[in-house]
C-alpha cells in the first residue's frame, strides 16, 4: 500500500514529463532505426545498382557482338550470291563450249563421212579406169 500512496503522491507534471522523455527515447530509438534502415537501403540499391550496370555493360557488349556476327554473315551472303553469279556465268560458258565441241565433233564425222564416200567413188572411179585402159 506503501508505494499506491507513492503512486498517488506523484505530481501529474512530473508523469508528464516522464511520458513525454519516454516518447522523446522512442522518437529517438525510431529515428535512429529508419536512419540505419535508409543507410542499409542505399547501400543494397547502389549495389544493386552496380550489378545493374555491369549486366547491361555484358548485354551491350553482346549485343555488339550479335550485331558484328549478323554484319559478317550478310557480307558472307553477298559473297555466295556473287560467287553463285559467277559460277553460272562460268556454267553457261562450260555449256557453249560443250555444245561447240559436240557440234564441231559431228562435223568432223559428217566429213568424215563423206570423205569415206569419195574414196569409194575414186576407187570405184580408179576402177573403171582400169577396165577401160585393160579392155
């Protein structure tokens, strides 16, 4: 019962001022507490932030990379298709040549043909000579 009399004896301005030092410790307890949290959340975004701009520094560089190989294989299809050109050109060539060759090769049989034939009449010719000269 002794301390209920203590309790009852407080001045109402001294709890007063006690609440309000407790409210000032746990204003202080807070803030210290957001102050620290916010420290720990710039120091998580700023790393964050670093890993950020070192992937995209890698997606740049691959994307420069896809970019150069896509160039390269364009050159590449230009090259083909000029080379395809070419060897057409070259494949039509080849079968003027062929054809040439074909044609000139029938003429050579024709004449020998006909070479062949005249000989048979010279010698059927020749021939004749003879049995006129010999009757």
């Amino acid at each position: 019962t002794v301390k209920f009399l203590e309790f009852e004896k407080a001045d109402p301005i001294d709890i007063e001022l006690e609440v309000m030092k407790r409210d000032e410790i746990k204003h202080l307890y807070m803030q210290q507490y957001l102050t620290n949290r916010i420290k720990e959340l710039i120091v998580t975004f700023d790393a964050e932030l670093h890993l950020l701009r070192h992937q995209k520094l890698k997606l740049d560089t691959q994307m420069k990379l896809s970019d150069l190989h896509h160039v390269t294989l364009f050159q590449e299809m230009l090259l083909l298709k000029n080379f395809e050109k070419q060897e057409n050109i070259l494949q039509e060539r080849v079968n003027s040549l062929d054809k040439e060759e074909q044609d000139m090769q029938w003429k050579i049989n024709e004449t020998l043909k006909e070479m062949e034939e005249k000989k048979n009449e010279i010698a059927k010719l020749q021939d004749q000579e003879k049995a006129l000269y010999a009757g």
